[in-house]
C-alpha cells in the first residue's frame, strides 16, 4: 500500500483553452438521401460543426433508423429516436408529428463539452498571431482531399483560386474581402495543392471511405464512428489530415513564401477542402476550425497546428462567406452566435454571427479588440474615441479607415459600454448585403468572456448584443430592423423608447441618442445627451442564498439619488420598509422569495422586483417540533407540542470535517486502485437500520496535467471486515469535477440492515494511466477505523496506519421510507443529533414570547390581547433554529380564546420512496390555485401542472419518471412547499 499512498498539497487548477473549436452556422444546407428501396429524397441539414441535423422544408426533423430507413423523429424521454412514419412515404398532417424535434440546449451543450475532452491545458495553444508588424501577411495552405470510394474533383480549378485569391477589384474574393475590412492592413494569399497539370482540380486520395467518417449505422455504415465518442472521431479526423499533409510532402514541392509569419515554427493556417457536401447528423463532416493538438504533424519543418475544414459543395455554393468565416477563426475572431441557447445577439450586422455571400463586414469593436492583446498585429481600428460630452456627432461609414466608430459609457456599469458604427449598403462594399443602412448601436460587456477573452458563443450573457426593435432579455426581436436612421423612422435611443438600451441584467444603461439623421449620405449625424438624474431603482444583497433567521444585509443601489425608497420583502422580517436603509431582514422559513424597492423623485416612480431572489436553507441538523396545538382559558393560550424525532428525516453520514483546502491523497506517479471508505458500525448505523443510502459525495484530485482519465465508481459494503459488496457503480468520467465535492445518486438506492454494518466510498482505478487519482482528505485529526478507511486487494487498512492524520472527504444521504417530510440533520463524529437540542422559542406574530430558551413543551401566552394571531413554535439547537413548526391561527374575542379556531393543516407527501402515485396532504393548500413542479436530480421540471382541489389530498401520478431522486414544489398564493422524494420499484 505505501508504494502508492502520498499526501499532496494542491492548488486548485484552472486551465485555460486558448483554442477552441469553431464552426460556422449552416442553415438549410441541400441534402439528397436514399432510402435503401432506392427513394431519393430531397431534404435540408442545418447546425454548426458541434450539432447539426436533417429536417425537411417545413423542419419536420429526418432521423436515419438503424435498419437504414429515414423516419421522421420524435422525442423518447431525452433522446431523439425514429418515428413510424418513413420519410416520402408519410402525409405528414395526417400524424401527431411535430416539428423541430431537436436535442435540449443542456445535451448541445454536453455535445460540445464533450469534444474538447482530452484537451491540454497549456497556453501554447492559440491561434492568435503573434506578430507586432502593422501589416498582417497570411500564407493560406490549401489541400483536397478525397476519399478511397470517390472519383477525382470534376471542378475547374479557378473556382476555388478566384474565392479565394482573385485580386481583382470588385471580386468577391477572400483577399479582397480583408483587404476590405482591414483597411489594406491584411494580405491572405491561399496556395492550392495538389497541383494540376490542367484546369481540372486534382486532390490527395485517402485510404479510407467516406462512410468511415460518418456515423455509425448498423445497416448501411457499419465501418463508421461512434458519435457518442469523440475521442475516436476526433483521431480519424487528425489522421486523416496527417495522411494528407504527409502526402503534400512527399509528392509536391512548396513555393517559396513565408508560411511562419509570427516565427512560432507553426504553419499559420492550413485549409483542407473535402470531397461532396456537408452530411446532416454528422460532426465531422461540416465546416469548422480546430487545431491538431494531440500529435505532432509537421510540414517541411513547420507544425501543422490551426486549420480549417471545408467541405466542396458548401464552400463553392455559399462562396466567399464561409471562406471568411473560418479565416476570420484563424487570426483570432470569436463566434458572436449562440452555440446553444436561443436567441440572436449580432444576427445580420457581423460576418462571425451568420455567413452569407458575398460576406458582410466585421464590426469596428472587433477590429479593435481582436489586436489589443500583446505582440500581436496593429489593430485594424487604432482607437475608439468615446464620447464624454453633450452634443451632436457624426460618423463616416464603417468601410472608411476615419471617423468610423465611438463608445460611450453607460453611468450604471463600469464593465458594459455603447459602441456607435454607421452601416452602409454599398454596391462593391463588403456591408452591401446588410438588411438596411443606418445607425448601429451595440452594447460592449467585458465581463462576458466565453471565447478567448471573448464572443457570444456561450452566451447569455453576450459580449456584444445589437439593439433592435422589440428585443429584450427574453424575446429575440426584430434583429434585421436594427438600425437608425431617418428613413428607418427610429431617431432616438433612450430609457423611453423600443429598444431601449438595457444592460446584461435588463437595467436601464442611461444612454441618451436623438436627431439621428439620414443613412443616404456617406456619413450620419446624431445628438447624444447626459441625464446624470435619471431614476431607476436597483439593490444589493450581501447574500442571496441564507439559513433559516440568518441576517440578510440589502442595501439600495438606485440611480438618481430618490429620496423616498419603499422596500417590500417576501417571507422576511420586517415584511415591508420605508428608508434609505440599509436594511436587516431574517426569514423564518425556507422557500425562496422576491423582494421590491420602488423609488420616487421629481423625476418620477421607478419600481425593481428580483422575483426568486433570496433563498432560504434550512439548518442542516436541526428538525422543527410537531404536532403543536393549543387551548384556551379565557384571554391565555395555552401552546402544545412535542420532540422532533427522525421520522421522515434525510440525514448526512460523514465523518470529515466537510472542508478540503487542496489537501488529496493517492498517487501521483504510478497506477493505483483502492477504495476510499467511511465506516459506520451496527451500534452507530441502529437509528438508520430500513433507511435508503440514496447519494454519496467525495472529492476527487488530479495531478499535474493528467484529467482526461477519470475511472472513479461508487461503493458500498456492509458485513465484517467489508466482505459483502453491495453496490459498485462506475462514474461518467465526462461528469466529473476535479478539486471539489462531487454528488451522485445511487442507481439503486441501498436499505441499510444496520446488523451488518456500513461501508460506504469511492474506489479510485487509474488503470494504465501513468498516474493515479488522488481523493481528498480534511485537515484532520483523523476519526481512525471511521473515517479513514482503505480497501486494497480485499485488505483493509487505515490512512492513520500510513502516519496520515486526516479522514477521507466522503458524505453519503440517507433517507427514511417511511417517513412523510423530509427535514435535513447531519450525524457527524457519533454525536446523535437529537442529543444536541437546547429548548424551543415560541413565536406570535414573528415576536418571539420567550425570553429564554424552553425546556418544555408548552408554554401559556397570558392576558392575549383581542385580535387574530399566527404562532408557531421552533426547536434550538446549537447549531441555530430550526424552520417553524406547524402554524396556528387564533383569534380573541372578547377576552376569550376562540375555541372553533383550528390549526393550519401540515402540508405532507407520502409514501416516500413512491412507486406510481404520490399522495400530497394539501392542507393550507386547499381550495386554491396551486402550480405543482418536479424536478430531476440535474435540476430540469418533469412534471408541471396547474391544480385546484377541495379535497385534502391530491393525488399525482409519477408512474411515467425513471427510479431515482426527485424534489417536489407546491406553489400556493401565500405558501411555497418544497420537499424531496425517491421513486423506487
């Protein structure tokens, strides 16, 4: 064991990807498909290189079935399978299909998560040009490529020659198109190869076929790739290349240029043109640009690092604008669309948000930032002179090199700012297939970083968003009427008008544009005015997310220095304000709430509501009383209840401190496999005996650069000496999260016999790897025998037996069957949790009555006013109070304790863990409109339904949800309930 057990100090590591994948966004890109009865099928594929997909005319999805047949698809649970319907064989309004059956944004996502698996994190990867020259001179590297299966390219070789090098002015052409925009400060020059003897194009043959990288398809592709692995994608994509590259080398000689223009002994870019069309449902046939990072390619000397993937068909029907797209990736341009998420920052207005052809120009940020880092070329825009004083402006076209642009500040943020550009349609110009000309204003947030310091690829938040017409948070607008102009009919910008110049978080941005004149000149006019008094109201919490009677600090943030500010507080205490503040407020309960500032001036009213915005935990360890009720005598109400007990508890085992500064233990220099485990024996497991260990959470370590091998499984053991294993549940290495507590839910939830014992951990199994996976440990001392156990080859042992003084960081959730809340404690170092309650606080109206702590379970409140009351009554524990008990409401009249006032009903689900049908005790939810959510274990709503019942149970069937861990919300007028739940059959 001591050949493999060290103790590590480690910093958490960041690494950084200085290069991405990049693709461009394709929409109804032509497809032909066959059916395998010989039916040609006429069809579209739209996506980007992370996802993309066949559909027909009218976006009904197109899915191939492993029979080899195309169905129309439709959604299975997460997964897009094939319907009944065949595609050409279906009168589709005869059918239940809908269209635009697609993956989630989370599984997109996940996608292209899952494609940079194995990247390394050094910052050497970058396509980002390292040269401080004013000029940028590219030598473009271009190969065809074709497949074993296929003939020669039929084209003429001026096709690709003129798209991309044609000099001549007016030509749509990728050199004309930077020397544009540029300024004539970029020169791309592409050099073709192989090189014909005739006009006709000739290409590298491969010795694989096409279908080789293509999906797999049982029927008509059984030679393809995975889809679900990308790790073998990605190595036929790379030795493809290599195989192409080799070739050029061996069998054509490179003209004399620089192909090293920063002097890193890398080829600068290498373009590679495929054979045929882009396919639908395939990643890797579709334009993008990458880089070969995981082997070492050279040419005459050079690395063939960056390159850029076109496919033939694509490139020569939609020309020059994917040309420029993937060219503008390799010098440094980040996508400015959404790889996932809905919605349309830039749309039409920049050539790295949509292609088309000929291609539109690149906004003036761009061209500015894109060169602001060190020793990389001269920026395209020198500087962006901002405007700091009222008055009227104007600005030349952005295809003049003067006068181009401006920014001004917004007085809300010191991270978001306006960029002002004037767009012009331009026969010969690059901006001439713009939807209009005219004033274009778009919002700058540096705090955006999704790509290389920046884009919108992993947006919202965008980098830059382009304001238009009826665009906000959450509608996407009207995107191609963005601009401003006189013709447009929108001369003015303001807190007012549509669009208004909202910021990242929706608040107003405090720009003010008006007079904005006429887009048929070659320059555009415009006032801009300071409103230094505008009024919006806005705050700040110093914690969003508290305990139970936890002090929340809020403190106004408002524009315009309003004298009067009155606050609203959901669920807290007080329950409104009026005042600058700050303000103190405790909430009782838990839930999550809104809370609203409204503020006047002279300038008028302005009104903030964050709905959701505080959330409120219970206590872990700490359980309310039960069954509180009362009595009257006279104007005294006598308050009853009893003990929590652990019914329908969820409780923690853990032995750790629940800390881990860095601290790890395990291998780092050779193969290693054991188990990290937490012992629990009969005496200290009894209370739990019939309960379900349903999660364990642990934290795994990495060294030095070795993450791509995560091979980590769940275990569980119970019996002397861990003889009988019980669970071993291997963990998806693409889910794991280095340097921090990692949860999982069992597949199987495990009944605790409490007879046998309790072992429960992680193992840790690198395999070949040739270091290990450490797991991290607290700070100890160690709770030796506990908490620190290892099993090794059947063997167990103790870290204290090694002289390590610390306890694995492992924590596994258990939960009671039988039970009807569950209310959430933790049981640490054996100290039983009910033995840590100091008393009980009554509370009427939110006062609390009690001076001191109860140690009983009553209390008189005497000589009670007339008037109506709500108590309740909490437990104290050392750790705080718990969330109140059940609510009574009671009124005095005339000096006398209403005796047909009833308590309000507890609110309960049952059973729990459930198989088909979940029953909800409504109680105060009863007779009134209720929403009812569940919600999986990754957070995403299962189940949503709007209910209105009168009876006092309601009965909801889950019969339909996969077995695992759930959570419940009822959601009432005044009353949000929330509680977890297992389904097991």
């Amino acid at each position: 064991m001591n050949k493999f057990l060290r103790f590590l100090t480690m910093a958490v590591l960041i690494f950084t990807f200085a290069q991405h994948v990049n693709a461009a966004y394709l929409k109804n890109v032509p497809q032909t498909i066959t059916q395998p009865d010989g039916t040609v099928i006429k069809c579209f594929a739209t996506g980007d290189e992370f996802h993309n997909w066949l559909h027909d005319e009218n976006n009904y999805t197109i899915i191939q079935g492993q029979d080899g047949v195309y169905y129309y698809a439709v959604k299975s649970g997460d997964q897009i399978v094939p319907s009944e319907y065949v595609v050409g064989k279906t009168f589709l309004k005869s059918t239940h299909l809908t269209p635009g059956v697609n993956l989630s944004p989370e599984q997109i996502m996940e996608k292209r998560r899952r494609k940079f698996e194995g990247f390394p994190g050094y910052q050497g990867i970058s396509s980002s040009l390292k040269n401080s020259n004013d000029t940028l001179r590219l030598n473009n590297l271009v190969i065809y490529i074709r497949f074993s299966d296929e003939n020669e390219f039929s084209t003429d070789t001026t096709i690709y020659s003129d798209l991309m090098n044609d000099k001549t002015p007016g030509a749509n052409s990728m050199y004309n198109y930077y020397q544009e925009v540029s300024y004539g400060k970029a020169f791309f020059d592409s050099h073709l190869f192989p090189r014909p003897s005739t006009n006709i194009t000739i290409s590298y043959q491969d010795t694989k076929p096409r279908g080789y990288f293509r999906p797999y398809n049982a029927t008509t592709n059984p030679d393809g790739y995975d889809p679900d692995v990308d790790s073998v994608r990605r190595n036929r994509e790379f030795k493809l290349l290599e195989r192409a590259v080799k070739w050029i080398e061996a069998n054509e000689t490179l003209p004399s240029v620089d192909f090293d223009f920063d002097n890193d002994l890398e080829m600068d870019v290498v373009s590679f043109i495929i054979k045929g069309e882009s396919d639908g449902w395939n990643d890797l046939l579709w334009p993008h640009n990458w880089a070969i990072f995981d082997r070492t390619v050279t040419l005459n000397g050079l690395r063939v690092f960056n390159f850029n993937f076109f496919l033939e068909v694509s490139t020569r029907e939609r020309g020059n604008g994917v040309l420029s797209h993937e060219m503008g990736h390799a010098i440094g341009f980040p996508d400015l669309y959404h790889y996932v998420s809905d919605g349309t920052p830039v749309g039409p207005w920049d050539i790295m948000a949509s292609t088309v052809n000929p291609p539109q120009g690149i906004g003036a940020y761009l061209k500015h930032w894109n060169f602001r880092r060190p020793n990389t070329p001269n920026p395209w825009i020198d500087t962006i002179p901002e405007i700091t004083e009222a008055g009227t402006y104007s600005l030349n076209a952005l295809s003049s090199d003067t006068n181009n642009v401006y920014k001004i500040a917004s007085p809300y943020s010191e991270t978001e700012y306006f960029i002002l550009e004037f767009r012009k349609k331009e026969p010969g110009k690059a901006d001439n297939n713009l939807p209009a000309s005219g004033l274009l204003v778009y919002r700058i947030n540096e705090d955006a970083v999704t790509y290389r310091g920046g884009g919108n690829s992993q947006g919202p938040p965008d980098e830059i968003y382009v304001y238009r017409p009826n665009g906000t948070l959450s509608a996407d607008g009207d995107i191609n009427d963005a601009v401003f102009s006189r013709q447009a009919g929108r001369q003015a910008m303001d807190n007012t008008t549509n669009p208004s110049p909202f910021l990242s978080n929706g608040k107003p941005g405090g720009l003010y544009i008006s007079n904005v004149g006429s887009s048929n000149g070659t320059s555009i006019s415009f006032d801009v005015s300071f409103n230094p008094d505008a009024l919006f109201a806005d705050f700040l919490a110093n914690n969003t997310r508290a305990r139970v009677r936890d002090t929340i600090k809020f403190t106004d943030a408002s524009a315009g220095s309003p004298p009067t500010l009155e606050w609203t507080f959901e669920g807290g205490i007080p329950a409104t304000f009026t005042g600058v503040g700050p303000v103190d407020v405790i909430y009782p309960d838990t839930g999550t709430f809104d809370v609203t500032l409204r503020v006047t001036s002279s300038e008028g009213t302005s009104t903030e509501v964050k709905e959701d915005y505080i959330t409120i935990n219970e206590i872990p360890g700490t359980i309310p009383p039960q069954n509180t009720g009362y009595q009257g005598s006279g104007d005294d109400v006598i308050l009853n209840w009893t003990a929590p007990s652990l019914v329908g508890a969820e409780a923690i085992l853990q032995w750790d401190d629940n800390n881990n500064e860095g601290r790890a233990i395990g291998n780092g220099e050779t193969a290693a496999s054991f188990d990290a485990l937490s012992y629990w024996t009969p005496s200290q497991i009894a209370s739990f005996d019939g309960w379900n260990l349903t999660k364990i959470a642990f934290v795994p370590s990495s060294i030095g650069d070795n993450t791509s091998v995560k091979n980590y499984s769940l275990r569980v053991y119970n019996g002397t000496n861990a003889v009988n294993q019980v669970v071993d549940q291997s963990i998806p290495e693409t889910s794991i999260q280095f340097g921090q507590w990692n949860e999982y839910s069992l597949d199987i939830p495990y009944t605790i016999n409490a007879s046998e014992g309790l072992y429960f951990g992680v193992n840790n199994n690198s395999g070949s790897a040739p270091q290990g996976f450490p797991i991290g440990v607290d700070e100890g001392p160690a709770t030796t025998d506990h908490g620190d156990v290892i099993l090794e080859t059947g063997t167990l042992a103790t870290l204290t037996g090694y002289g390590l003084d610390h306890n694995w960081n492992l924590a596994a959730t258990v939960v009671n069957p039988s039970g009807t809340k569950a209310t959430t404690f933790i049981l640490k170092n054996q100290e039983a949790i009910l033995k840590s309650i100091q008393g009980y606080n009554v509370y009427r109206n939110e006062t609390r009555l009690n001076s001191t702590v109860l140690t009983t379970t009553t209390y008189t409140d005497a000589d009670v006013p007339d008037g109506s009351y709500i108590y309740y009554v909490t437990t104290v524990f050392a750790s705080g109070e718990s969330t109140p008990s059940n609510k009574l409401e009671i009124t005095v009249s005339n000096g006398t304790v209403g005796i047909d006032d009833l308590p309000v009903e507890e609110i309960s689900i049952y059973p729990n863990p459930v198989q088909n049908t979940l029953s909800l005790a409504l109680g105060e939810l009863r007779n009134q409109e209720i929403i009812v959510k569940i919600f999986d274990q990754n957070g995403r709503t299962v189940y949503l339904e709007s209910e209105n019942s009168s009876d006092s149970k309601l009965d909801i069937n889950v019969g339909q949800l996969k077995e695992g861990f759930y959570i419940l919300n009822l959601i009432g007028e005044e009353v949000i309930y929330q509680a977890k739940f297992i389904i097991s059959r």
